[in-house]
C-alpha cells in the first residue's frame, strides 16, 4: 500500500495551483488550474461547497499554505483570499478557457481569426483586449507576448505593463522606447502572465464581445489608462 501510494505521489508533481471563483451554468463553483512539472492542465471545476478540503491537499502539494492562494505568486507567502473574478456570462467562458504562458506561448500556433483575450496574472484578468486586425488573435496575442520588442505603440497591452512598472512614459508623456534592461524586465514580467482567448465568427462580434465583457469587469491594468 506505501508503495502504491508513493508511486501515485510521484506520478502527479504538481508545481504550482491557481484557484478563483466563477459561475458554471448558475453554479458557484472553483476552477483549479493544475501546473504539472511545467504544463497545464485544463481547468478543473468544484462545486464551491466541495472544494476546500481538496484545494488544501493540491495547495500542499505545490508547497504552498494550507489557505486558499491566488497563484504560484502566493506560494509559501501565507494564506490569501481567492481573487474575486466577474462570473457573468461571457466572462465565466473567458474565465475557464485554456489558458497559455507566455513564454511557453507559440506564435504560429495561435488563430488567426478574429476573438477576444484577456492576459491573466495570479489567476486574475489584468488586461482585456480584442483582435480585429490581420491575422486576428495571431497578430494582437502574438504581438503582446513578442520578447525584445521596445516599441510600445504596437501593443496596448505591452505598453500597460510598462506604465506599471514605471517606465512606460516619456518626459512629454507619450509612449517610450525602452532601453535594452526595461526591455529585459518588461519580457520577464509577462513571462508570468498567461492568456485566454474566445473565438468569434467576426470582427464586428469580436468587438461588442469586448464591449460585453468591459460593462462587467475593466481590468486593472486596462484602468490606468
């Protein structure tokens, strides 16, 4: 039995867990998202009156406390709340969609149709966009994650970081091109990011579905601007 108990242990190394409430069909539930020796497993979602007794067990597992965390940045950092996320529809969609980290991001892999996405960090949307242009989510996804690209007028998202971090503007207030060590951390940050996206038929859905989700929630990096 130990044996079989170890050799299930070790066959599930689970890294890092991010949780966040959302709402399925009308049910309060949690979504587990799984890191598993570098990957991530789809969504997984718990009735909310089931889930703490499991979350405490993947939390352990990842070495973090035994409260609830939002993140592998609350790892080993004391318990936190679960970040509250928009559960109204279409946001519980975007919300439990696959998401990709950005350094793992493959730009050739992505749609090239129009869509909505939102960047996501400790399992919370900080920045909402949509692609309407050439080459759709491939383009504007793509772009955002491009590392070494010092120009910040090709990416709203890119720029919000910057400004976040404080060197997203010039003396004149306009947007500015960085030098080689902003450039460096401004990758890096995003590496912690990860991304979702919702396919749509056309840019002019892509659009007012972008419109849809701002009524409910305008991510905080989307606020500074």
């Amino acid at each position: 039995m130990a044996d079989d108990e170890a050799l299930t242990r070790a066959a599930v190394p689970v890294t890092t867990v991010e949780a966040w409430r959302a709402e399925v069909a009308g049910d309060a539930v949690v979504v587990l998202e799984l890191g598993i020796e570098g990957d991530v497993l789809p969504p997984l979602l718990v009735p909310i009156d089931a889930v703490a007794g499991l979350a405490a067990v993947l939390l352990q597992a990842a070495g973090a406390d035994t409260g609830l965390a939002a993140g592998p940045a609350a790892a080993g950092a004391g318990a936190e709340p679960l970040p509250e996320l928009p559960t109204g529809s279409p946001w519980a969609t975007l919300v439990a969609a696959d998401r990709v980290q950005a350094d793992q991001l493959a730009r050739a892999t992505l749609p090239t149709g129009p869509g909505a996405y939102a960047w996501f960090r400790g399992g919370v949307p900080i920045h909402l966009g949509r692609a309407v242009g050439k080459r759709g989510l491939r383009a504007r996804v793509g772009g955002d994650a491009l590392r070494g690209d010092a120009d910040l007028t090709r990416s709203p998202f890119r720029a919000a970081v910057a400004e976040h971090l404080g060197f997203g503007l010039d003396a004149e207030g306009g947007l500015a091109h960085l030098d080689p060590d902003d450039v460096a951390r401004l990758d890096a940050w995003i590496d912690g990011c990860a991304v979702a996206w919702i396919r749509t038929a056309t840019t002019t859905q892509a659009t007012h579905l972008e419109a849809t989700l701002r009524t409910v929630h305008d991510p905080a990096l989307d606020a500074l601007g």
